[in-house]
C-alpha cells in the first residue's frame, strides 16, 4: 500500500468514526465518495478539519453557523455534495 494510499485509509477510518451518528454519515459518506479525487491541499485542509469539535462541525455543514475561514470552501461543498448523494 503506497503512503497515499494509507493516508486516504485513515482519512476514511477518521471520518466515519466521528462523535456523533451525523458526523459519521456526513463526513465518512462524503470521505467515501470524494477522498481520492481531492488535490493535496484539499487533502491537508480536510484532515485539519477532522481535528474540529463534531459539534461545531454539524453547525457549520448545517448551516446554523458559519464556518471559519480556512474551513469555509470545503464545508460549503462537503454540505452541497452531501445534499446531492
């Protein structure tokens, strides 16, 4: 298995073994379906936001709050491609 490879792995394992249920189909669904076609910076970007509270994660996707900065474009297309799935 090549270092991309397991990176994605553990991306994967990470987004779908979350704190809340939510999070866990929200993110390990979008992980699933986009994961490997991201570019390295979108790769780096998402596994920072895997660091975040699940709360505060489930607020921004679900728009009851605004996502910081550096989170803003990813989530805003983490929740459009989670509505369309």
């Amino acid at each position: 298995m090549s270092a991309q490879e397991d990176r994605l792995k553990k991306l994967r394992i990470r987004s779908w073994r979350r704190g809340i249920k939510e999070m866990d189909l929200i993110l390990g669904g979008w992980s699933d379906a986009h994961l490997a076609s991201v570019d390295a910076e979108t790769l780096d970007l998402y596994e920072a936001l895997l660091s975040e509270n699940d709360h505060d994660l489930y607020q921004w996707v679900s728009g009851q709050a605004a996502a910081p900065e550096p989170f803003a474009a990813l989530i805003a297309r983490i929740a459009r491609e989670t509505e369309r799935a």
